[in-house]
C-alpha cells in the first residue's frame, strides 16, 4: 500500500477521509489473511502511521523526515529530476517481495521501479478530472505510462469507472465503492445535548448541519441561503458548520449570514478530529457542493438515520437511505428548505448501506487482487 504526502496537505480532506479509508483497508486486509505493508514518501506521525503501527503493520519511508515545506519540495524535485526513488523502491521490493502495489496518491515516486506495471492498482479517490488537474505533469505522465503497460485502476462510481476509461484509455478499471465501519460510527457519536450546552443554546433547538471544508466547491454561500429559509420557518434552527477554513473564506461566509440576519444561529466550529460523531447531533444533513464524488459524511450522516438533502451531483452509489434525498441546484432555496423540513419528502431509489462495510467491501477488494494475480500479500 503506497501513500505519501506533502506534510502541509489538508488534514480534513486527506488525512480525514482518506487515511482514515486506507488504514481501516489495511487492518480489514490483515484480519481477512492478507500480509500488508505502508510505504510512504517520509514518516510523520499521520493518523494512517499511527493506525498501522498500532497494528503491527511495518512501515516504509522513501526519505527520512523533512518538516520544513520548501525543503520538502526542494527534495521531492531533486529526487523527480535527478535522483529518482527508483534506488530506495527497489530496496524495499527486494525485501517483501509483493505480489501487488495498491497506490492511493500520486505516482510520482514509482517511475523505473522493479515492478510489472499489471501488478499495480491505482485508487481515484476523488473526482477523476479533478485528481488529474491538481497532480504534476510528471505524475500524470507516469500513469499514463503505467496504464499503457497494464495498470489496473479502481474508482468509486460508475460515472467514474466512465472517467477514467476516457481519459486514460484503459478497459483495467473497477468499480470498488469506499467502505464505512457502521459499528464504529453508530459507536461514537455525540449526543445533541452535548454539543448545545457546549455552544448555550437550547437542546430543543432545530440542527442543520455539513462537514465540509470551507472551500467554494462546497457552495457555502447557497447553504447559508438555504438555511436562512428555513430559519423563517423555523425559529428554533441553527447551522453547524464543521470544516477548516480555506483562503480566508470564514469571513466572507460570516459577512453573508450577517446580511441575512443570521449570524447568531450560524456556529463556525472549524476543523475538527471529532466531526464524524457531531453529525449524530444533526436534525438534517444539508450538501449543497458544485461537485462530489463520494462523499463519506454523506455515508456517515445516513448510518447515524439522518434526514439529508443534497446536490444532484452526488453519485447514485451514495444514496443508502430514503431519508436521503438528491436536489437540483437550479432548484430555490426555498424548495431546498421545504424538503428539509418536510419529512414525507424521500427518496424511491437507494442501495443497502450494509453493502459499504468495511468487511464486504475489503472482500470486493481482495477478490480483484486474485483477479488481478493470485497475490500471497499487498504491499
């Protein structure tokens, strides 16, 4: 299992979601028979370090650490122009001797190492487009040389599955939706109580809630909009808005529910290592984003039974409940608080969310390693 990182990348969107994902993979694969390693560009005490070592999962690390982010990059273009990791990959290959690489970041470091490209499971665990345009031209370079020789790729939709046969021009693709540890989440969340005595208002209160970073694709502006119509009708309501902010964003979001009269119902609890168990505090989940691919708290919201009401955008392998229910954002805000509000208001179409467990769909994954290359173990 390939995962390495710039030390200042955005705890809420990776080092959140997708650690999370990848250590909860490892340990499943482990439990299930599989032998795994971690190979990471440089330790650095990540909630995935940190989760596989209590797991006595080993670790490797490309470079030795390097805190400071300008020579960090400094490190990583030497090495891409000059030095290459080729050397040390090979090291670690000679020792473990793995059967497959399942890489969930950019590839970066794999160029020129000892290993058959069909041996390789590339991850898109975002937006297909979007992944591609954030990554280097070097990394995209070297994928496309990976996926010519016979790379195989794993995506969460159908609609990504699509994506990535366009774009990169390969048929090795499967669909292998994120997983989610139901107990765990059913198991930690806060109770509303909890929260509204922390933040003085009454437990009676009416919780719309998102967990997002305050980023535009997260569309913001529209949830404040949105909830200032609900806010009309009910008086009783306040926004929880969990995520860390981005570009300085909090203000303009601050200045907006203060123009809607807002602003002393709108709480701003910025990032948080507990965002998970506050969505159980939620009366309705509300994502109103420009763009999604597979959202976990969407997930994580209807294991918790929330009402939630969200773009059109999100993916129909997303929608594991009734309660959940999918909204054009050509739609008014007004039609997006009725539906809020509205609990008869639901969905006629949606998948079994037991089919997202963290056991069934760590099984999806090691038969397509079998498919792949009768693998002994997963490095």
């Amino acid at each position: 299992d390939d995962d390495q990182d710039d030390p200042d990348e955005d705890g809420e969107s990776w080092y959140y979601f997708g650690e999370m994902i990848v250590s909860e993979y490892m340990i499943e694969l482990k439990k299930q028979g599989i032998s795994v390693v971690l190979v990471v560009n440089q330790k650095c005490s990540s909630f995935l370090e940190k989760k596989v070592i209590q797991n006595n999962i080993p670790i490797y690390a490309l470079f030795a650490p390097i805190n400071n982010k300008i020579l960090f990059k400094i490190n990583n273009i030497c090495h891409e122009k000059v030095l290459g990791y080729a050397h040390r990959w090979n090291e670690i290959l000679a020792i473990e001797k793995p059967d497959i690489i399942h890489i969930h970041t950019w590839v970066d470091t794999m160029k020129n190492i000892n290993f058959p490209a069909n041996k390789m499971v590339y991850t898109f665990h975002a937006d297909v487009n979007r992944s591609l345009k954030l990554s280097s031209s070097n990394n995209r370079k070297i994928l496309t040389d990976l996926a010519k020789k016979g790379m195989c790729f794993s995506v969460l939709s159908q609609h990504a599955k699509e994506d990535v046969e366009k774009i990169i021009k390969t048929k090795n693709v499967r669909v292998i939706p994120n997983s989610i540890n139901i107990k765990e989440i059913q198991n930690n969340k806060i109770e509303k109580h909890v929260l509204c005595e922390k933040y003085g208002v009454n437990e009676e209160c009416f919780i719309v809630g998102h967990v997002g970073r305050l980023h535009p694709i997260k569309n913001h502006e529209r949830l404040l909009k949105i909830f200032a119509e609900i806010h009309k009708k009910k008086r009783n309501s306040i926004l929880v808005l969990v995520g860390d902010d981005v570009d300085d964003r909090r203000k303009k979001l601050e200045n907006i529910a203060s123009e809607y009269k807002i602003d002393d119902c709108v709480f701003f609890l910025g990032q948080r290592q507990d965002a998970r168990a506050i969505i159980g505090c939620f009366d309705v989940f509300i994502l109103p984003s420009f763009s999604e691919c597979f959202p976990m708290v969407l997930l994580e919201a209807q294991v918790l039974g929330k009402k939630c009401i969200v773009t059109d955008c999100v993916p129909d392998e997303v929608i594991c409940s009734n309660k959940c229910v999918r909204m054009s954002l050509e739609a008014s805000d007004k039609i997006w608080a009725e539906a809020a509000l509205d609990d008869s208001i639901t969905s006629e179409k949606y998948r079994d969310i037991t089919e997202l467990e963290i056991h069934s769909v760590t099984k999806k994954l090691v038969e397509y390693y079998f498919d792949i290359c009768n693998p002994r173990y997963i490095l």
